[in-house]
C-alpha cells in the first residue's frame, strides 16, 4: 500500500477501555451493581488492550458473581496452573491463539526464543536492556565475535520485537543511539501471559516454565513442581519449598529474594542447570556445594553479603562457565580463574584486595575471555592492571580522579572500555573526615609521540563525589579527539567543579547529567581561559546533545553565555536549581527539538530572565514538579 507513515496505536485509557468493555457484555448482567463493580475491576486488570477486552468481555456473558471473581483472580495470576475453568479455556482459545500470530510472524526461532524469555521478569517490571541482553548472551541466544557486538545485536532484537508490539517502547529517549542501553522495556500482562503459555507448550504441559506471580505474594510457602524446566521467582522472603528433578532444570531465577546459602543445598543436585541468576539475595559465602553444578555456564553471584570470604577453590571445577558476575565479595585463590577456560565475561565490580599483578595474569590466559568489569583500589592495582597484557577491561571503577590521564596510555582504553565510573567517596572514606581536601586541575596532554592514546570505545563517564576535582584543563589536545564516542556523562557531587565547559563540543554526546555540584555558578562558558576554545568557540554546541539535567545544584545561576545553541535537546530538567536566573536562549536560538522544560512549580519559571518573547515561545513545553526517580539524589 506504500504507506508513508506508521502510526502506533496505544493502548486504551481507562474510560475508553470501559466503553469497550461493556460494550461486548450484555445490559443485563451488567444491571447488577456488585457485577459492575467487579467488572470495572476485570477491564482493570486487562490494561487497555483491545482485543483482550473484547473477547473476554463476550466471554463473560450472563456470567454470575462467582464466575466473574474467578475470572478477576486468573488475571492476577499466571495463566498456567493446573486446574482450569471454561472461563480459562476460553481465554486461552480466543485471546492467546489470536496474539499468538503477532509471535508467529517474527522473522526467525532466535527472535521469538529472546521474546520468551522476558517472562523471567515479574509482572509491571520495567527490564533494563542491558539486563536482557545479558540474559539473552547468558542462555546463548545471542553469540557474536567480541562483546560489543554481542550487545548491539540484542539491542537490535530489542527493537524488533517493540516493533511488532510485543515489548513497549523505552522509558529513555526514543529514537536515541544512546537509549539502548540505558532505556527499559515492559511486557503487557497479557502478553506475557500469552508468551508463559506459549513456553508451557500451549497449555499443555503447564509446570514447564514457573515463574513469579503476584497472586502468588498472599502464600506463605512457594511449592515448585518436580516437571519444571525453567524456574524465576521474586519475592521476598518467602520459604520455597523444592521438589525438583535435577535432570529437567536447566533455567532458575532466585533474584532478590532475601535467600541464604542453604539454597544450595536444594539445588546441589540440579546438574542439568545451565542458567543461575542467585542475585540480590543474603549468601554470606559461597558454599561447596554450589561447585557440582558442572554444566553452569551462566552464573550470577552479584549484590550478596559475602564479605571477605572469597570463592572457594573448588570454584575452579566450574570449567563450562562462560559468564561470571560477582560484584562483590572477597578474594580469588590463586590458580582458579586459570581453570575457566571456558570465560567470555567476568564481573569483579568489587572491593577485591587481592586484584595483583598475579590475578590480572591469570585472566589473560583465558582464551575466550571477552569483557572484564573490575573495581581497582589504587594506583597500585591500576599500575598492575596496566601492566597485564591485552586483557579486555570493558568497565573500569577507580577512586582516584588523578588517574584519569594515567589511563590514556592503556590498551584497553583505546579498545575496549566502554564504561568508566571514578567514584572518590570510597577514597574519602578511608581518610581523616575532617582532613582538608586538596582541589586540583587535571590537565590532559596530546602526546605527538602516541597520537593514538585516546578512549577509542569510551561511551559512559560516572563521576561520583569527585570532591578533590575543580576542573580538567586541556594543552594540545581537544575532548573531541580525546572523547570521540562520548555519549553519556554523569557527574554527581563533584562539589569544588566550577564549570563543564569543555563537554561543549563532543560530538556524540547525549545525555548529560549534573547532580549536586554545589560549586558550580554557570554550567557552561564559550571561553575559559585554556586552549580548548581556539577555534571551537565560532563551532554549534551539543550537536548531538538530547537530555540535558541540571539537578539540586544550588549555586546555579545561569546554563551558560546568551546564544548558545541546542540543536537536538528535547528534555531540560532544572529541579531543585533555586538560585538560576536565567536561560541561555535568544528568539533566534531556542532548541527546535524541545519537548519538554520542567522546574519545581511556577516561582522557579517566573523568576526566570529571557529575551523578550522567548518565554511566550517555551511555555508549551514547561512541565512542574520532581520526577519520582530523582528524589535518590
């Protein structure tokens, strides 16, 4: 039909998924108060999709006050449970088999297996797309050469299936190269529903796949079934009872559910496990016994209580795992990590102490060894890192500023870091509280004789209580070159920062966050006294810059010079900024992208100094009040 432009439909507000609903229920069983009641409550739980609000609706004709409470009750739960009623049957019938053909046209097995896997999550969760792409690399859905691409293919997978409806779009900016990995996917409760049924072979064998349900949260026990295959719980705190084959589990979610490690001793025997997801939980140590799962190859450690207990050494028997993530914990006896030769990733995002020379050299014997995420305490740690050969660290956490120059002249900087987090709070709290901090400029040099040293894949910056930093001097050298891949920079609490001015020009930069840096009078300055401004000055700023936040910085007066230009800004969020006076815009310059400008309540717009005219062109965009999710800072 050649069609020019598509057009998403979303899915129904609250008053017109009722006009549907009971348009499809007959007057007469709605002329019962209680019934309508209980069927506001039904149309409630189907979430504004329409083919599920029509079909259930003529389902439930002339259909009692008990009918439409088990019905109400089967919608808050999984649909796969052993027992069923007509109602159910129904529902399955009519309703899945006809969102059925949305998964059936996908192009390929591969896709449709990634769409499955998305039950893992609970229901109304908002899954992080690095998360499912991690989940999706872990079951080997996805295996490309190096791990970068890996990524990019699962967030290209990611996009079919927003596509064809069944995932809803991110929470981040659409359309941005950026928000594939910080943006978030949903699965609409009946879709997920539709795909929990899809995995237990179409209802026929409804104990396959098991996952969490918020009916579910009134039991005081979880009962697992001995026919599972895949198992994802996520609760909190509630015994699970197993009754499990060991030769049938091959998939099994525990996240955060506040377990101990005598969990292990109910899966010791599940040698079929291939997929462990143990995080977020209580595990103090790593028992033995964890060690006899042989056939793991995705094993998820991270956000326990282990302290310094380390790994055990039987941890080296392990020898099918392929991805690794503790994140915390202590040590790693010599000799272990030798003996995964089978590592593409492994995660070491904690304090380690033991992060030696002679730790690093053990990593680079793994031959498929792919990304490396570790915390490095000192420079010390970082000299030995530096000096281990080849070994590709793709996230790097220092507690040391100074050291940012230091790690231009690494390989990996050039090749394979894409996520650097500087955090100096664990620095600061190991010194006297009441020491004076001593504030410094950190000046980056171009070396002629290494005109490579440059963060070649560097995508993401985290500064983190910086405090001993004021600013970043540039001398034969532009951030431009040094930061060409740059897309997203977070500086929170950085307090002695007195402007970002060098930022102006990065050519991929997309996000931008600024947090709580007390010090800082004007974000921005198209000239500030070093050569960074040579010839750039005359250049359009953020060319590619879309979320721009300026959050709780409280001696912010002004963004920056009149006239500065925004050319791709579609978000400005200045809460929490009490002592700004004015906006860099001119009638000539506004962002012709915005979207949206959003400040405390009114008196913060109001007070607000613009050339004449520019505040009658943004009102349209102007937003009030905090975003929820920025109360953490």
């Amino acid at each position: 039909m050649n069609v020019k432009k598509e057009l998403k439909v979303a899915y129904l507000q609250e008053h017109e998924a009722w006009q549907l609903f009971k348009e499809n229920i007959d007057a007469e069983t709605l002329s019962s108060p209680h019934i309508e009641t209980l069927a506001r409550e039904l149309m409630k739980e189907l979430k504004g999709l329409p083919l599920a609000l029509i079909t259930i609706g003529k389902a439930m004709y002339q259909k009692d006050e008990y009918q439409w409470e088990t019905a109400i009750q089967y919608m808050k739960q999984s649909c796969c449970t052993e027992d069923k009623d007509p109602i159910e049957l129904g529902m399955e019938t009519n309703v899945f088999r006809q969102l059925k053909f949305s998964y059936e046209k996908l192009r390929n097995d591969i896709l449709r297996d990634c769409f499955l896997t998305c039950v893992l999550w609970p229901e109304d969760a908002k899954i992080r797309k690095v998360d499912l792409a991690q989940c999706w690399m872990g079951l080997g859905l996805v295996n490309e050469h190096d791990i970068e691409s890996s990524f990019r293919k699962s967030y290209s997978l990611i996009a079919d299936l927003t596509a064809a409806c069944l995932l809803e779009g991110s929470d981040a900016h659409p359309g941005s190269s950026f928000e594939n990995s910080h943006g978030s996917v949903k699965v609409h409760d009946v879709i997920r529903d539709m795909a929990l049924w899809i995995s237990c072979d179409c209802g026929e064998k409804n104990d396959k796949w098991i996952v969490a349900a918020p009916g579910d949260r009134d039991k005081k026990v979880i009962i697992l079934s001995n026919k599972a295959e895949c198992i994802s719980l996520s609760f909190d705190r509630i015994p699970i009872r197993f009754n499990l084959d060991p030769l049938k589990l091959r998939i099994l979610c525990l996240r955060n559910n506040g377990l101990d490690e005598s969990i292990i001793e109910a899966i010791k025997n599940c040698t079929s496990l291939t997929y462990l997801d143990l995080s977020g939980n209580n595990l103090k140590r790593i028992p033995e016994e964890l060690c006899s799962l042989v056939n793991l190859e995705y094993l998820d450690l991270s956000e326990n209580v282990f302290g310094e207990t380390g790994v055990p050494r039987s941890f080296g028997d392990l020898i099918n795992l392929k991805f690794l993530y503790l994140k915390s914990g202590g040590g790693i006896p010599a000799g272990v990590i030798s003996r995964l030769k089978a590592l593409q990733v492994i995660d070491l995002r904690s304090l380690l102490r033991e992060c030696t020379l002679f730790l690093f050299r053990e990593l680079g014997t793994l031959p498929q060894l792919k990304a490396l995420c570790i915390l490095v305490r000192d420079l010390a740690q970082f000299e030995s890192l530096g000096e281990a050969a080849n070994l590709p660290v793709r996230y790097l956490a220092l507690n040391d500023v100074s050291a940012l120059t230091r790690i231009l002249s690494t390989d990996f900087a050039q090749r394979t870091l894409y996520e650097l987090d500087i955090n100096e709070e664990r620095y600061f709290l190991e010194q006297d509280i009441n020491e004076e901090i001593d504030t410094r400029e950190i000046t980056v040099e171009h070396d002629t004789e290494q005109p490579s040293n440059r963060f070649g894949a560097l995508t993401n910056i985290r500064l983190t209580m910086t405090r001993s930093l004021r600013q970043i001097k540039w001398m034969g050298a532009t951030p431009s070159f040094i930061f060409p891949r740059l897309a997203y920079l977070e500086l929170f609490m950085c307090q002695h920062l007195s402007h970002l001015s060098w930022v102006m020009h990065l050519p991929r930069l997309e996000q931008l966050h600024i947090v709580s840096c007390d010090g800082m009078v004007q974000a921005f300055m198209r000239c500030h006294g070093d050569r960074l401004c040579n010839g750039q000055d005359k250049t359009k700023t953020f060319p590619r810059l879309k979320l721009l936040f300026l959050i709780y910085n409280e001696s912010l007066e002004t963004i920056g010079d009149n006239g500065m230009e925004f050319p791709s800004l579609e978000r400005l969020e200045l809460e929490g900024s009490l002592a700004l006076k004015r906006l860099p815009f001119r009638s000539d310059s506004l962002p012709p992208k915005l979207k949206e400008l959003r400040f405390d309540d009114a008196r913060c717009w109001e007070r607000l100094e613009c050339e004449e005219g520019v505040k009658t062109i943004l009102e349209p965009y102007i937003k009030f009040g905090r975003r929820h999710h920025y109360m953490m800072w």
